[in-house]
C-alpha cells in the first residue's frame, strides 16, 4: 500500500515537472522571438546586415564569399613601383 | 613584394563587379643578374587580389605589358579638341592599333572600321579578347567569352610595347603557379613603375 502511494506521488510530481517545463518553453518562446526581433531592427539600424550594407555590389557579393574570378578573366593592371635586377628589394 | 592598381573595373560574369583601384599583390621568385653569356632574369609572381575586405588567392599569365609613355599616348587623343567637344569622346588610339570612339563608342580594329570588338567605358574598354596574329596570345580560354576590361590595350594586344629592352621569356601560362620570366639584353633589368599589364587568371587557388 505504501508503496503504490510513493508511486502515485512520484509520477505525480514528474508530471508536473513536465507541465511546468512545457509551460516555461511556451513563455519563453515569444520572448526569443521578441529579444531576435530587437536585435534585427538594431542590426538593421546600425548598417550591418547585408541587405542594407552600404557598399557596392561587388563588396557585398564579396562579402558574402561569391567571389570566385573565372580563370580567362583579364585584370589590368599598373606597377606600383620599378622592380628590377640590380636592386630587386627595393620596393619591399 | 610588388603591386599592382586594378586601373579599370572589371565585370564578371556573375553580375559583380571588381573595383578598379583593387589591388594586385605579387612577390619576385627569383633574379637572376647579368653575367658572361647570360642575359639578367627575373622571373616574378603575382598571387594575391585584394579587392573589398578579403584577399583572394589568384594565379596568372601575362599578356601584354606596355611602358609608361606607351600608356599616355594611348590615353592622348591624336587630334586635340575643339572648342566644343567633350575630352572623354574623343577618338584615341589603343595599345595594338585598336581605335576607341570616344566613352559609350565603339572599339574597332586598327584595319577595319566596320570590325567592332568592343565599347568605350569610364577609364577603358570592355573588348572581346582575339588571338594575336604571329604570336603566342590565345582569344577566347577556358569558355569565358565575356568581354574584358583591357583598359588602354587592343583587343589582340600581346607581349611588350614601350619596354624594347626587355623580353618575356615565360607568360607563366604553364602549370598553375603563373611564374613569368623577363629577360634583358642590358645588365641591370628594370620594370618600371607606372608599367602597365594585362594579366589573364589561369586558375582559381582555392
């Protein structure tokens, strides 16, 4: 007999251990999305999400790591500095 | 370490754009001085595009490299303008023979008028890229038929104008490293700076 009462008690208690949790996850739940919703607007404020960066296009993609340059791609270019023989580390 | 200044921007084909002033970082892989019998070398790399925020591992070939006078000449229209024309529509002549109609014209060959291979944008040409006749450049590689950006070189610009002392022994078109070799019939060997070049991506690093 005792032991069927210690028994009851028990799965009574974890059960209400499982609503409480249950209940706990509900609430919380808005308030992520609310505390996530914040964050955004800040983010968005602030310039730093992609879709509002203020950079080129070009920045942005190659932000994003879409930067790969297909290979027959021509870059022109202009030396910075004379490199030569007699003194090749003059520009270092 | 050498640099370069990417001097026009350059469309590529997923619709984004490198930045002209993006920069070319390279390093000199060997020199090799003038010594009895043996002309000076130096052979040389450029590895690195920094362009935006990040750096990306590159690998290329030269196509044409032209001295600084070469450049102004090109960037010079022959006939100066009247009272009232606009400077950047004015016919000017490119590196190779190519003639520029003027911002927005067109780019024709040197030979042949009708023969158009481009368009004249802000600080260039986006040009189809032909083989050279007689020497080694290659036209179209590896698929991509989009025009380039050749800035103040012809569409079938190849090897070196302006710089008659030195001469490219090796493009680095062979293997992925992308090493080119100059040589020189002079003792010292120079590059000088304001030297301008077209170089062509072999293959992605990374």
């Amino acid at each position: 007999m005792g032991e069927e009462i210690f028994t009851h008690v028990l799965i009574q208690k974890v059960w209400m251990i499982l609503v409480a949790l249950s209940c706990a996850h509900s609430l919380a739940q808005p308030f992520y999305s609310y505390r996530q919703n914040i964050l955004d607007e800040f983010v968005l404020a602030a310039g730093l999400a992609p879709s509002v960066r203020s950079g080129t296009p070009d920045e942005n993609s190659a932000a994003k790591g879409h930067c790969a340059i297909p290979a027959g791609t021509i870059l022109p270019i202009r030396l910075n500095s004379t490199v030569s023989s007699a003194n090749p580390n003059r520009d270092k | 370490m050498i640099t370069g200044r990417i001097m026009q921007y350059i469309p590529l084909s997923s619709g984004i754009r490198i930045k002209e002033g993006s920069k070319v970082v390279g390093h000199i892989v060997e020199v090799t001085p003038a010594s009895t019998g043996k002309t000076a070398r130096i052979s040389l790399q450029f590895d690195k595009l920094i362009w935006g925020h990040q750096t990306i591992s590159i690998a290329t070939n030269l196509r044409a490299i032209a001295g600084f006078m070469r450049i102004n000449e090109a960037q010079t229209p022959p006939i100066g303008p009247g009272e009232s024309d606009v400077y950047r529509w004015l016919t000017t002549v490119q590196i190779g023979g190519d003639i520029v109609y003027g911002e927005g014209g067109p780019v024709t060959t040197a030979n042949d008028p009708n023969d158009v291979v481009g368009k004249g944008v802000y600080g260039g040409v986006l040009s189809q890229v032909r083989a050279s006749e007689g020497a080694k450049c290659r036209g179209v590689i590896e698929g991509n038929e989009a025009p380039q950006a050749l800035w103040v070189f012809s569409s079938d610009a190849c090897g070196t104008y302006g710089l008659e002392h030195i001469t490219i022994v090796s493009a680095g078109r062979s293997g992925v490293t992308g090493v080119i070799v100059f040589s020189s019939d002079r003792d010292n060997l120079k590059i000088p700076g304001g030297a301008g070049m077209l170089l062509r991506i072999n293959k992605n690093r990374d």
